[in-house]
C-alpha cells in the first residue's frame, strides 16, 4: 500500500506523519530540536537542526514503513510560518541562525515604518499589520545588522523553502519555491494579485533574486533527490503553512467553518470563501491555499495568538512545576478556580486583536494562598480567553456568529480547556479523532495533487469527531470571567520599551 508522508517542520520540533488512502495513520517520528534566545525577545533557530530533525523523524518513519511493506506515494510539507531562513545558493549553507515568528528585535523598525505612514499601504496589500511577527523587518535587519549581503547567491525563504529546497538536492539542483499560503505571511506578497509586491520589495529593501518562486499550493514542486532516508524521485506535492494546512485538514472547507490549533501559539482561522476580503481590524487576511482540487483560491480570516503552548513550556522550564506537558490538565483539574490569578502570557507581546509588542507577560491576583495548581488552571484558561477575543473580533468584523469551533493541537487533548472554550464562546467546540490536523491538512494535499484521494469530498468525509463539549457555564458567568480577564490584559500593554 502506498502512503503520503506529511512533513511537520513546526516551532519545537519536526513531525513525519505517514497517512494511507482510507484515512488512516500509518505511523510517525518526532524529533525537537533547539531553541536559542541570545537576549529578552529574541528567538531564533538553527536551520541545520530543522534539516538534521526532518532527515531523522523521515528516516525512522521510512524504516517503519518498509518493514511493513509500505511504499510512499508522496510528500508534502507545512511548516511554521513568518520564521525567516537565509542561505548561500552555492553551498547550501545557512548564513544566519533562522529569525523566528516569536522573535521581537524589529518592534521599534515597525514603529518607524508606521510613523512614516506606511501602515495602510501594507494592510491593503497583504492583509497583514507591520509588527515583527513577520518576515520582511528580519529579513531587513539580517541584510543590515545582521551582516548578511545580498549578493547574487542570496537565497530567502520561509521553513517550507528550507525544508523543500534541501529534499530536492540542496545545492546541487535544489528547488527554489513557495507557495501563496506562506508568501502571504511575509510582508513581501501582493494577496490580491498573488504575487511579490515591488512596491514592497523597496519599503523593505528585500532584493527580488533571493526570493523563491511561488507555485500553487496543490502542485508538484519537485521530486526527492538522492541520498536521503526515502527514495530518490517521490513527488514533493503539496505545501501549506501550518496553520492553513489546519484548516485543511480540519475540512474547513466551506466559507464561514472556523477551526483553532492550539500549539506553540494559537491560530484562529475562518474560510472566507474565493474574494479577497478588505483589512479587518485587529485580525489578519492570509491566503488559505491555491490551486487545490482545479478551483479557485480560498482566503481565510486569522487571529494569532503567540503564547498558549509556550506558557505550558514555561511552567515546565522556567518553572519547574510541572515535568511533562501532558501533566497540566490534571494538575489544573485539582482546584474549581483559579481564586482570581489570572496569566496574560505576553510573554513576546500580544498578537491578535491587541497587536502590541511592547506588552508582556503578566500575573495578577496572586494571594499567599495561590498554588502550583491555581497558576496551571490559569495557563489553561488564559488559552480560552485569548480564543474567545479573537472569535469576537471575527463575529464583529464579519457580521456572523460562528456555530462551532474545531479544535486541534497538543492542548486539545485537555477535555477540561474545551470545556472552557465552549463555555466562553457559547457554542459547540469539536475535537476531531485524528488530532494531527496540521499533518493531515499537508498529506491530504499532496495526495490531492497526485490522485491518491479523488476530490475534497474525500477530506471532508475522512473528517471524524472525537469529542464535542457544549457550554455548561450561563452566558452571564462567562461574560463576568472574561470582563476580568479583560482587565488584566490591559495591566499588560506597553509594559516594554
């Protein structure tokens, strides 16, 4: 039977997900890799570690397959989005630890390119809003402060270029490419015409030569070159940014379907359908994907959060109150409430619909009374709190309540935080059955691509329910929590200078 492998390259670490064509898992790897932070705000990765953790999770993946006699059919990618890689064309050496979406040295080169009133032509162009959390201002500060030069062997790209570019041959014959999902989380894309933007190419200085081609989400970008841990010649057919390939996956495949993943941060994203909406504020407009299935492109309304998984990581590292992630929903479960503590997490500014840099984290309400278990409930409702802010921007600005939230990552397994979610947004929160849904979106596209599965109606119907919780709490209780969570938001804002 052949399989499609799904390649994860997210924030911590790297995901191969082997998928067969009735829908079911086939197996996967999983290997972390470091995280540096040289000062406060400052996150960056090494993309040799990204490459060494794919070469590793799909060579344990592939070995597993071949003892069951499983060959792959195809490849696909998806990948944590805005994190800027750069690297020499010649040698395939990175030239620069890779900037990553967390990462906050451009605040102040934001602010600048705001006062100077650049903010509107960026919002109508890209659908995105001038803050770090982007690609452009790191690819301008690595070709300034950084010391990189932009020479004719300059390559740029998002992980999904790395990762693409090193399956393909590196620099012997590596593939150059992207597509609109990631180009569009960039600062550089024109999300209306598809397309890189001169106009900001000048605001930012990013040199044309070293971008990557953008090819249609749904097409074969290349095939795997030679001494790698699969075969030579598998199609690479499908990429998508994570939080699209969610989407995806989730079968968000209709106009007004909502899904959140809640991993390192959180994404909310909602379809909205083939039209390119105008800017909403607070919120994100991102390309969802193209050229899947022969129709048009979709868009896709998005809130970002920056820290959910991350306080989990905290509590566990900085901390010490916790040795396994997996230990927080329990922990939490042992007190009703959080007697008043309240985390605003803000630990690398507030993303979605606060959009503040300068903000950070803060704990409030804390007695001589608050415990381990208080600060853990705290984390867990934090995460549904940031949720429901995003949800009501997105109610507001499109004028329509949703119905249901879909739900996936790693703090999805928690039933006590769907609970929660369900409770502050008052509406159904379903869990599905396969909670890779990053890892299936990417699959179920690169199998789309090569006729492993038919249509979208095969996505749509391999979609299973795992859970549903529906709200417990009144509307007035949760309006009341939430009145107060509000509260210590503010105690948050502009806190850094």
């Amino acid at each position: 039977m052949s399989v499609v492998i799904a390649i994860d390259a997210g924030t911590t670490g790297v995901r191969s997900f082997a998928l067969r064509p009735d829908g079911s898992p086939a197996g996967y790897a999983y290997r972390e890799f470091p995280q540096h932070f040289p000062r406060p705000g400052l996150v960056e990765h090494d993309p040799d570690d990204i490459w060494d953790a794919t070469a590793a999770t799909l060579a344990e993946l592939a070995a597993r397959l071949d003892a069951d006699g499983e060959t792959v059919a195809a490849l696909g990618i998806t990948n944590q989005r805005e994190t800027t890689v750069v690297w020499d064309r010649r040698t395939g050496r990175p030239l620069h630890r890779a900037l990553v979406w967390q990462d906050r040295r451009t605040a102040h080169r934001c602010d600048e390119l705001r006062e100077a009133g650049h903010l509107d032509l960026v919002r109508r162009t890209t659908g995105l809003v001038l803050d770090p959390y982007f690609s452009a201002t790191k690819l301008e500060w690595l070709l300034g402060e950084g010391g990189v030069e932009a020479g004719p062997d300059l390559a740029f790209g998002t992980v999904d270029s790395w990762v693409l570019w090193n399956l393909t041959g590196g620099a012997d014959g590596g593939v150059h490419a992207t597509e609109a999902s990631n180009a569009s989380r960039t600062l550089l894309f024109d999300i209306g015409a598809l397309a890189w933007s001169d106009t900001l190419l000048d605001l930012f200085g990013a040199p044309r030569s070293c971008l990557p081609d953008v090819r249609p989400s749904g097409s074969r970008f290349g095939v795997t070159a030679a001494g790698l841990p699969v075969p030579a010649g598998i199609p690479v057919s499908g990429i998508l940014g994570d939080q699209q390939a969610a989407l995806f996956g989730q079968a968000c495949l209709e106009p007004g379907l909502t899904k959140n993943t809640y991993g390192t941060g959180s994404f909310v994203l909602m379809n909205v359908g083939a039209d390119c909406p105008d800017p909403v504020e607070g919120l994100l407009t991102t390309v969802a994907w193209t050229g899947v299935d022969g129709g048009p492109p979709a868009y896709a309304l998005e809130g970002a959060i920056f820290v959910t998984g991350a306080a989990v990581q905290w509590l566990r590292d900085g901390l010490g109150l916790i040795r396994e992630a997996a230990e927080i929903g329990p922990l939490a479960e042992t007190c009703p409430d959080t007697e008043g503590v309240f985390l605003v997490p803000a630990f690398t500014g507030l993303g979605s619909p606060w959009w503040d840099p300068y903000a950070r984290g803060t704990l409030v309400g804390i007695t001589r009374g608050t415990g381990a278990a208080h600060l853990a409930r705290a984390v867990v409702e934090a995460m549904a709190y940031q949720t429901r802010d995003v949800i009501d921007a997105m109610a507001a600005a499109s004028g329509q309540a949703i119905a249901e939230l879909r739900v996936d990552g790693g703090a999805s397994a928690m039933d006590l935080l769907l609970q929660l979610q369900a409770d502050q947004l008052q509406v159904p929160v379903a869990r599905p059955a396969v909670p890779e849904t990053t890892a299936l979106g990417a699959a179920y596209l690169a199998g789309l691509t090569e006729g492993v599965w038919s249509s979208v109606a095969d996505v749509e119907a391999a979609w299973h329910l795992d859970r549903r919780a529906t709200p417990a709490a009144s509307r007035e209780d949760a309006d009341r929590a939430h009145a107060r969570w509000l509260a210590a938001v503010e105690r948050s804002r502009g806190w850094a200078t």
